[in-house]
C-alpha cells in the first residue's frame, strides 16, 4: 500500500536549499542526522503530462521528466508573505489555463513553481472516488 509521496530536490547548495525550505517556506520537518533534513509537504496530488504537445496552434515540447511545484490558494498574498521572509521570484506571473504561475527561487536548486490553481485540486478532496 503507498502511504505518501516521497519528493527529492537535488542542490549544488543543499544548506541554502534547506535553510530555505526551513525558514523560508517554513514546512515542519525533522532532521534525520547529520543535517539531513525531511519536511512534510501536506496534501499532494501527481499529474501526468505528454512530452510533446499541440494547444491552441501552438506546440511544445520538453526532455524534462519530474518538475516539482508548489500550490497555493491565494497567488499575490503568497508571494507577498514570502518576499516578506526572504523568498525571490523568477519572472513574471504567468496566466495558465490551469492555474496563475510564478517561478520561486530555490536557493542553491533553481527554481520551482508556485502556483494557485484554477482546478479543484484533488489533494485536497475528502471523497474523491477511483475513476476505474
């Protein structure tokens, strides 16, 4: 039985990453030994995207294979509270079709999504039913 989703970021500067994670985000975690920190992230949901795609006349296409990104459930107030401990963004907002999108800054990792959705995310759906 799968119990949770077990996420990894990859940092040339895992201390900044952590620190960031930790003080930043401020997602409850423990360390494990050593420094190695391991946060919980809450709810979570994995969705399944094509390589390759065509939308709206136009096309696109990707050698990526994992993307992490983190959801909210108000855009400009997130982003204000995390200037506020420190967090820099990448870019300008960017309107989706399912979702407003910024690139949060990582330090040490690159970047990562945050975005608020404009779904009604199963992560947080109390009687979702298998659709098989």
């Amino acid at each position: 039985m799968i119990t949770a989703l077990h996420t990894l970021v990859y940092a040339d500067d895992p201390d900044a990453a952590r620190a960031f994670f930790r003080d930043v985000l401020q997602l409850p975690g423990v360390d494990t030994g050593g420094g190695w920190l391991i946060f919980r992230t809450g709810p979570s949901e994995l969705g399944v995207h094509p390589s390759s795609w065509e939308y709206g006349g136009s096309t696109g296409s990707t050698d990526q294979r994992f993307d992490l990104s983190v959801m909210c459930d108000d855009l400009t107030a997130t982003m204000a509270e995390l200037s506020g401990r420190g967090a820099a963004f990448e870019g300008d907002v960017a309107e989706e079709q399912w979702g407003s999108t910024v690139q949060l800054v990582v330090p040490g990792a690159g970047t990562m999504t945050l975005y608020q959705p404009k779904y009604r995310p199963p992560a947080f759906e109390e009687d979702i039913q298998p659709m098989w």
